[in-house]
C-alpha cells in the first residue's frame, strides 16, 4: 500500500468510525410503559404516554413523533392554570444526561390526531420517537383503558394555543 493509497483508507476507516458514532446517537435511550389511551370508535383522537431514560452524559431533545395509525402526531403538555387543565403543542421534550421524563396524563404526551383506525384496548401501536441529530426510536405502545381520565375530560383536545 503507498502513502496515497494508505491516507486514503485512513480517512475511509475515519469516515466509518464517524458514521458509526452518530448512529450512536440515540443509545443511551430507552422507553418504557407506553401506552395509549384506548377511545371510543367515535373519538378520532387519542395520546401515547411513556417514560423515556437518557441514561447518556449527553442530553437528548425530542422534537418529533410519528405513527401510521394517525393523520398527525403532535407533542402537547397539559398543565393547569386557574383550576382549568389547558393543552398546549410544545417544540421539544429535552431530556437531559442520566434522566428520565414521563409523558403521562395530565402532563407531556404525544397526541395522536385523525386516527385512522380506532384503537382498541390490547392492541399494540407504533409510535415513532424522533430526537434531534437524527436519531430515532420505534415504540410499541399497549393500548389501555387506564386512569380516571375519560375522554369527555378531553374534550376534543382543543389547544390553547
Ligand atoms: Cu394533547
């Protein structure tokens, strides 16, 4: 191998090593206890819940979620403000180095809107986690009926936004 041929290969191998550290990107993440909110048949919109670890030294952002089963998949927060629970869209869930964040009623969840299908109690749902950099998590989320929430306690996910 000459000089050449030799820089060649080390900017290859460098250019792997590189490749291999971004798809790195989303390790150190994990989710656990997904679920979706199971809906009458004439309720057209439902959310995901779940816990997503960063066990990294690296903080990881949230930006996007996807699902076949939906027209749209926004990330909302619920909070209360006067004794009334608003929703908002939000950006971004950060989830910073060696933490966790729990997407749950009454919180952060992943809205998903004009559902193509209705959900079913027991069924498993796809739900696709995008984080910035690229990085992705594909979730299978049960669906259950759990909680006091009902959907009237939801009505129609009108957002204040
Ligand atoms: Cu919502």
């Amino acid at each position: 191998m000459n000089t050449r041929n030799l820089l060649f290969f080390m900017s290859a191998a460098i250019a792997v090593i590189f490749l291999a550290y971004e798809a790195h990107a989303a390790q150190g993440v994990s989710v656990s206890h997904a679920w979706v909110q199971a809906m009458p048949p004439t309720q057209t919109t439902t959310a995901a819940y779940m816990t997503i670890t960063n066990t990294s030294s690296k903080e990881v952002v949230l930006v996007s979620a996807s699902s076949d089963i939906a027209g749209a998949v926004e990330i909302h927060r619920m909070s209360e403000a006067n004794g009334m629970m608003t929703m908002a869209m939000v950006k971004q869930i950060a989830i910073p180095a060696r933490s966790q964040v729990t997407l749950q009623p009454g919180g952060y969840h992943i809205m998903l809107i004009n559902l193509k299908k209705p959900v079913h109690k027991g069924e498993m749902v796809p739900v696709t986690l995008h984080f910035k950099g690229g990085a992705s998590i594909i979730v299978n989320a049960e669906v259950k009926m759990q909680g006091k929430q009902k959907p009237s306690s939801m009505p129609g996910m009108r957002m204040s936004q």
